[in-house]
C-alpha cells in the first residue's frame, strides 16, 4: 500500500534574476515500511526532495499525497500538524538541543505532540533511548557525548513518537565507519521491529548497500529507481 | 509550556556574560531610579515638612480683602469678627491639632548705617510655638507673651546689619492707622531656618510689642492651623483640603488657603524634580532595552538552526517566539531582582544616615529647596514595585521583535544555516 505519492514534482528557487531548478518532475511512491536511500552527487536535488517529502519545503509545481490526501493543499497549521504526527527527521550534525539532556531531547517530539502525560512521555523516551543503547547516558548533555552517540540520539528522538516516516538527510555523513555500522543497524532494526518507513539521502557506500530500494537522482532528476531483495 | 520554559531558562545559563550584562544594565537603571526617587522623596517631604513648620501652617486662614491685597501686607483686614466664631468652629475639628493668629506687616530695620526692609510677624509665643516651629532654628531666648522690647531676627539679617542677641536696633514700620512709628528694640534671638525669606527678612515681635508699635489692639490679619502629620504626604493633604473645604463653605467671607497653594512653587519645583527623574530612569531603560534586544537578537541567531529543528518537530511559530520571549523576561527579572535588592542596600545607608547635600552643594542650593542640613531618603514601596514591573516588562517587550523575527525563519532555511 502506497503511503506517500510524489507526483511530477518540480522545485525552482529564485534568487534574484537567477533562477535554480533543483528537482525537474519527480514521480516516486513510497510504500509502508520501506528503507529507501536517496543517492546522487551534490546538487542533485537529494535534500530538497526529502525537504518536500517532510513538508519542511513546498513544491513549485506538482503534488505529494499522503494516504490519497493532497499534502500541499493544506493550511500552514495543517501541515504542522501533520508533520508533527507523522514525518520524523535526522540530521547529518544531529542537531539535539544542547540545554537539554539525552532524555529531554527523546522527549521532545512528545512534548511537541502533546498526546502523553509526564509519566508517559518518560517512559517512552527512556525505552527508546535504551534500545538505541544509550540508558546509561540519559541525562547527559550533548557535549558530553560522542558524535554516533549524539547521532542515536537523534535517532532515538526520531522513533520516539513512533512516526510512519522517518526522514533522514545523510545520517551517517559525519561518523566513522564502525559508529555508521552501529547507526545503520540501529535504524534496520527499527524498520523491521517497527515497520518504520525510513527515506534517506547519503553518499555512503556502506549506508546504500543496506538500504532495499536506491533512488538515484540527477540534475534533478531519477536517473535510476531500483528495489533490492 | 515546561519544556519552552525549560529550554528558555537554560539558554539565559548558556551565555552567563551576555546575560550577566544585561541584567546589570537593568539593575543599574533600578539601582540609580530607586536612590534618585528616595533623595528626591526625601527632599521633597523636607521641603513641605519646613513649608508647614516654618511659615504656612497647614491651612492660613484670612479675608477675602486681605487676601486680594496680601502682597503689601494690609494692616486694616483683620479677622475680628469672624475670630470667634471661627476659633469656635476649629476647636470643634478633631482633625485640627493647634491654631495660633498671627499679624504680618511691612518695616525697616536699621542700625543707625544701614537700612533693611523686612516682613515683620507678630505671634502669640505660646501659641505660636505649637503650630510653628521656629524654636529648634533659634540661637539666643524665645520672647515671653508679655515681651514688648524684643524682637527675633533672620540670621541672614542679623549678618547684614551686623549684629547679634543682646544688641539694639531700630524698627520702622507704620501702625494699623497709618502713621509712621518707630522704636529701639533688643534682640532676644537670631534665627537659622531653612526658609530664606525668614533668614533674609523675617523680624518677629509678641502681640505685646505690637500693640504699643503698631496700634494693633490685638487683631490679627491670619489664622494658622496645624494638623497632626502621621499619615503619608498625599493623604495628609486630602485630609487639609477637606478642612479647607469644610471652613470655607461655614465662612465664604474668608479665604483659605492651604500649605499646597501657598507652597505653588515648592510644589512645582517638585514636579520638576520628579520629571527629571523619570528622564534619567527612561534613559537608562533604553539602554537597557538596546542590551537586551541585542541579547536576544544574538541568541536567535546563534540558535537558527535549533530553530529549524524545534519547528521541523511541529514546535509551532507562537512556542518558538514564546521561547524567546521568555528569555528577555527572565534576563529582566534576574536583573530586576537583583536591582531591587542593590537598591534597597544603597536607599538604606540613604534612609538612615542621609546625604550631607548642603556641604556639597552650599546653602544656596539647599535654600532654594527649603531645606538645610542633610537630605534623608524615603522608602517608596509603591515607586519601587513600579519601577521592577516596568524593568521587567521592558526587557520582555524588548525581545519580542527578536522573538517574531525567529519564528519567521523557514524551516529548510534554519536547517541550512552554518
């Protein structure tokens, strides 16, 4: 079942008189649960594609539709609203909120929602921050940890809300290659524990070959669209 | 809300320095605000304090006709017939403490070289004593009722012509009927008050004296009352202003006027004070506002891209701008209260051990105030609230702009952001 519809989407940005066409008509489905790397060389339109995707950027022409319903026909608050409840992301600099601990940057998302009781919210953000394998480190700040903890940290805060989509722009960018195995694996095992969706943009070789379906993208463009078994 | 209050709280941590300055510029503006309301409090309750006990009484009671012509001092308007009647009705006022009559007139003092004119006052001692209170600002004897050879002078006076207590000099003045008279006088006592006019011209004489000198039959031109002063300023002058009304409705033939009319100028002058200190304060508010705008604009700025991640979370525009809102506000809360409580130490030394302002500025300056001496400061709870609710109300407003300016940054924008 297609979760989201990406239909002819195409993005300019203008600056000034000069004009950037950064994606020329893009058509992909997503379908639940998949774990789907986005790859091509800079500029190819990879971050501006999940941007759209995660409703943090709007199309200049064209569609995405969530469960059959027009995403970018919605209200500002809408789509807040919606990416609130449903789109997770994770940053390539991790991005956690230094004032705030490991826990209540896992707890943030919640806090956001505001669906959970005090108690509820704890209980989640500790559960999830354990299996990312950092419940020793709950109430450490972020400069206290090291940059592929820092990174499951942002993953735990990804999944804590159990999103239908989590959107990740280069996850494994700035980590070593034994901290990007970890994180790798981390999120395969959400995917297939939770049925997350997980759509990512790398550059990495190790991360593509463990995603199941690889999306290539040129001048804006798919060059390339191929599912792995 | 916990969450924004926390993350705001713990950014204000973040940057101890810049916060640190802020908070000390605020707590300067309160600090200078509090000391300059106390020593202007201060003076201003010295000024009315002596306006009353030196030469206004609460309320001055005369004659419509008098009162048209006070300028030249007319002996001919006297309260005679209204005296008892009006004597009468005041005893009956419990919110009257004391009453004492008084005559002013017009004269010349010489010592044979040199010629001064003056404003002479004629008093009853005893009475005069319990509304007024020259006693304290005397050097040499207060005159007994029945003195008629002696006169007490403005120091200033006394300086002029060149004498003292126990000297003779001459008194020109012309009687009720409007012949000249003049006579030889002792002097019992030279005064050192706080009113230039008396320092400068004031000759006083007993009802005793003035009967042979001026033909006065005992009448007098005014009624002095003196009411009790334990209440705040602003409430004592309700209740004089109801006495006020009270008389002058019972006796239209009679002009009352209270230490707030007579004391125009003092009065003005305090106004003045007051406005001056309230241009100091906005001054140092600005620069306040400036620090703390500038405060916040830098903490947006160096937090875009948590901007972009709190609303890339579904943190809405309205949480983001409350975050940092809040930041302002506690910046001028910590500066607020520690302005507060800066203030206070400084108003106390203040309070209790005063200001030697008439060392510092001269008696001139002090005069011209109607005070002498040193200057206490008051305790202004009221002005001090006020001044930390607008410290602490101006540093939030000051970082609304910088707060509507991050919750405007697109998101992809803020997520960019190096």
């Amino acid at each position: 079942m297609s979760l989201l519809d990406i239909k002819n989407v195409k993005k300019e940005y203008r600056k000034g008189d000069k004009s950037v066409i950064a994606l020329r008509g893009v058509d992909i489905t997503i379908e639940k649960g998949e774990f789907m790397a986005i790859v091509g060389p800079s500029g190819s339109g990879k971050s501006t594609l999940l941007n759209i995707v995660g409703c943090l950027d709007a199309p200049t022409s064209g569609s995405v539709l969530y469960n059959g319903r027009e995403l970018f026909g919605m209200t500002e608050q809408q789509l807040s609203n919606y990416r609130r409840d449903n789109i997770a992301f994770i940053f390539q600099s991790y991005n956690l909120i230094p004032v705030l601990t490991v826990r209540e940057n896992v707890e943030l998302p919640l806090v956001i929602e505001r669906k959970f009781s005090k108690q509820e919210m704890a209980k989640k953000a500790l559960a999830v921050i354990e299996s990312v394998g950092l419940g020793a480190m709950a109430d450490r700040l972020p400069r206290e940890l090291s940059g592929g903890q820092e990174q499951r940290v942002a993953i735990a805060r990804a999944l804590v809300k159990d999103p239908l989509v989590v959107l990740a722009d280069e996850p494994t960018a700035n980590l070593d290659s034994a901290t990007a195995e970890e994180v790798i694996s981390i999120m395969q095992t959400m995917n297939a524990e939770r049925s997350t969706t997980f759509v990512f943009s790398t550059h990495d070789s190790r991360m593509e070959r463990h995603a199941r379906r690889i999306v290539t993208l040129r001048d804006g463009a798919i060059e390339k669209d191929e599912r792995r078994r | 809300m916990g969450m924004i209050l926390k993350i705001a709280l713990r950014n204000i941590g973040r940057h101890k320095r810049r916060t640190v300055l802020s908070a000390v510029t605020i707590a300067a503006g309160l600090v200078v605000f509090i000391y300059m309301d106390s020593a202007l409090t201060g003076v201003d309750r010295m000024s009315v304090d002596n306006l009353i006990t030196l030469s206004a009484g609460a309320l001055k009671i005369q004659t419509l006709a008098y009162d048209k012509e006070k300028e030249s001092f007319p002996l001919a308007y006297t309260l005679d017939s209204a005296m008892a009647p009006l004597l009468a009705a005041l005893g009956k006022d419990k919110r009257v403490a004391h009453v004492t009559k008084r005559t002013q007139f017009l004269g010349q003092l010489s010592n044979y070289e040199e010629t001064v004119p003056v404003i002479g006052t004629v008093v009853d001692p005893a009475a005069d004593s319990l509304v007024f209170g020259l006693k304290p600002c005397l050097t040499g004897s207060y005159f007994d009722t029945g003195a008629t050879r002696e006169l007490i002078i403005g120091g200033q006076l006394a300086r002029d012509l060149g004498v003292g207590v126990g000297d003779n000099i001459t008194l020109y003045a012309l009687t009720k009927y409007d012949s000249r008279n003049a006579d030889v006088f002792r002097i019992a006592g030279v005064l050192s008050t706080a009113d230039p006019a008396i320092n400068r011209s004031g000759v006083f004489m007993t009802f005793a004296a003035a009967n042979d000198f001026l033909d006065l039959e005992n009448s007098a031109t005014e009624l002095d009352v003196a009411m009790p002063r334990g209440a705040s300023l602003p409430q004592f002058s309700r209740t004089v202003r109801a006495v006020q009304k009270d008389i002058q409705r019972d006796f239209p033939s009679l002009r009352v006027n209270t230490f707030l009319d007579i004391g125009a100028g003092v009065m003005e002058i305090t106004r003045a004070k007051r406005a001056s200190g309230f241009i100091v304060m906005g001054i140092i508010l600005i620069i306040a506002v400036v620090g703390i705008f500038n405060t916040v604009f830098m903490s947006v700025y160096e937090r875009i891209r948590e901007i972009g991640v709190l609303r890339a979370h579904g943190m809405k525009p309205s949480d983001i701008s409350l975050m940092f809102v809040l930041e302002g506000m506690f910046t001028g809360l910590l500066g607020g209260v520690f302005g507060a409580a800066a203030g206070a130490l400084v108003n106390l030394q203040l309070v209790t051990k005063g200001i030697p302002l008439e060392k510092i500025a001269g008696s001139m300056a002090t005069a011209s105030y109607g005070i002498a001496g040193n200057v206490y400061g008051e305790w202004n709870l009221p002005a001090m609230s006020a001044v930390f609710i607008l410290g602490v109300a101006v540093a939030t407003l000051a970082g609304v702009i910088p707060a509507r300016r991050a919750s405007k940054i697109q998101v992809t924008e803020a997520l960019r952001f190096n």
